[in-house]
C-alpha cells in the first residue's frame, strides 16, 4: 500500500500528470467483499486510470449513502435493498456499479438455537446493522409466516453480528454475511445456520453496489474508476492465491484465517462486469417493495441505476 501510495504522490508533483481524485466510503470495514477495490489499488490500475482514490471504511455502515447523497464523497458501497427505499425518499443516489453480483445476507441463527423456521421467529430478539433497509428484508420474509415486525424485539447490534448471536443477546441476525459471519462462527466452534433470504421469496439481487449522487456525480471519473475495478475483479479470478495475497499484505488485521476462508468463499460472487448493469434485476426487486407496501409507488429504473459506460 505505502509503495501504490508513493508512486501516486510522486505523479501528482507534477503539474502535467495531476491525478483526478475519488473519494471512496465503504459499507463496512475493510473486509475481502472489497477484494477488487484494494487489488485494483494495490497492481496501480487506478493509477493506470488517472486516479488517485481514497478509500474510507465508515464509522457507522449505515451512513454512507447519506455521505454521498450530501456530496461529502463520490461513491460509496451500499445494497440493492437498501437503494429501492433511498430512491423511494427522493435521496440523491444511482446506482453505478456492482461489486458482488449475488445476494450474501441471511438471516442467521444457532444451529442447535430454538429458530428451525422463519415462523419461530415470533416473540424472539433479532439483531440488525443497518437502520431500514434490514427492517425492509425482514417485513418481507415474515408475511408469509403472518408474521410482522410488531412480533419481534429488534436489536441494534452495530458491527457485532455473529457475536451478539453466539452471546445469546440475540435469537437470530439479519445482515449476516454467509461468506463472513459463518465462517467467523465456524472458528470459534459454533455451527450457524442461515436462512436465504433470496430462498425465503425475496428476488435474486445484486448485495453490493456502487451508489453515486445523481446530481453532481463525474460520469467520466467513475467510468474510469469501474474499469479498474474490473481489472481488480480479473485479476482475481485468474490468480485466486495471489491476489489473496497482495489483499492479506495491505494491513495485518486482514491476514488471518477467517479472511482467507471468506476470501475464496467471496470470489465467485464478484461481478465479472462490474459496470453492466441488468435493469430486470432492479425492476423485479422494485415491484417486490412495491406489494409489500415497502415503497409508495415504482421507482424509474433510470433513477434507481445507469449504466456508466453509455455516454
């Protein structure tokens, strides 16, 4: 990191090679869901795009959109669920890219717990992470238990998911990442047990997601910016032990066991074609919060998300 960061200042000294600057605020800290971003940092393919990013993990995870809709950063990383009821508010946020192209989140208990169907959930506490976009998922995959969100205690467990869980704090989690928080629970002899919530009726969707204000975004910076994201996400795929070694280099936390499982866990997640973008996808998930009384009318697609690289 130090050396991709040297090289940058020493372009930016010079007034014919001044670097475009991006402001990057992450859904969570720096975890391997980010694999392409730090690889595309890390092998200078931002540097290759004129850019110089800054990345900036987020001290709350749900306020990264805000921080973009307020036009405090360029992009942030955020969720397909989540954007449907921003856009739905009338917030400032396109979706501009995608970085992993299939649904992580479940709803995650005890294997041995008392939760053996999502109709045991009544009267039981559930731990969340992000304010209203978690209440969003759980309303829909409770209805058709004839359940709502009256019959459970929600907790706001902040960034401790699986171990407000394995505490007993909590009866289940919404938000856990089955390529993060099972793995986590794995290492410290626990079995965890997750409900998919794209098994539980909800529409495939993409998890994560680059958002932009639609207002005052710099369609040219961030083309270039998902370039080298895809340059990230191949190199990845085609050097899977490698680039889990240039990632676990950038900081020691990130070099341990439960990284490195996630790691290979996330790689065939990632988008291919971070850029592309399937509008039925968005469509789909959007008449989805529609019937559920989620969101008080249809969003235009063309509000919700763009494909950057058409000019």
């Amino acid at each position: 990191m130090k050396k991709v960061i040297f090289i940058i200042a020493l372009i930016s000294a010079s007034p014919a090679w001044s670097m475009d600057r991006i402001s990057l605020i992450l859904d969570w800290f720096i975890n391997p869901d980010h694999g392409p971003i730090l690889i595309a940092q890390e092998n200078g393919y931002f540097a290759e795009q004129n850019l110089e990013v800054e990345i900036v993990p987020p001290a709350d995870p749900s306020v990264p959109p805000k921080i973009v809709a307020a036009g405090e950063a360029d992009l942030a990383i955020s969720y397909q669920p989540q954007l449907h009821l921003q856009v739905a508010e009338k917030l400032p946020v396109i979706r501009v890219g995608t970085l992993v192209a299939t649904p992580l989140n479940c709803l995650l208990v005890l294997e041995d717990g008392p939760i053996k169907s999502i109709a045991d959930l009544a009267g039981r506490k559930v731990g969340f992470s992000v304010a209203g976009v978690e209440e969003a998922l759980l309303t829909a995959i409770l209805s058709p238990h004839e359940l709502g969100m009256q019959d459970i205690e929600l907790v706001n467990v902040n960034w401790s998911l699986s171990p407000a869980l394995m505490s007993n704090q909590v009866d289940a989690v919404i938000g856990a990442f089955r390529n993060f928080e099972l793995n986590q629970m794995k290492l410290e002899n626990v079995q965890g047990r997750c409900f998919y919530l794209e098994e539980e009726g909800l529409p495939p969707y993409d998890e994560l997601i680059f958002i932009a204000n639609s207002k005052t975004m710099d369609q040219s910076r961030i083309r270039r910016f998902m370039k080298a994201v895809e340059q990230g996400v191949q190199y990845i795929v085609n050097h899977p032990e490698k680039s889990w070694e240039i990632f676990a280099s950038t900081s020691p936390e990130l070099n341990d066991d439960l990284n490195r499982l996630a790691w290979f866990d996330t790689l065939p997640r990632f988008a291919l074609r971070p850029a592309a973008l399937d509008a039925g996808r968005y469509r789909d998930m959007d008449l989805f919060f529609l019937e559920y009384g989620l969101i008080p009318e249809p969003n235009p697609i063309n509000l919700l998300a763009i494909d950057i690289t058409q000019e």
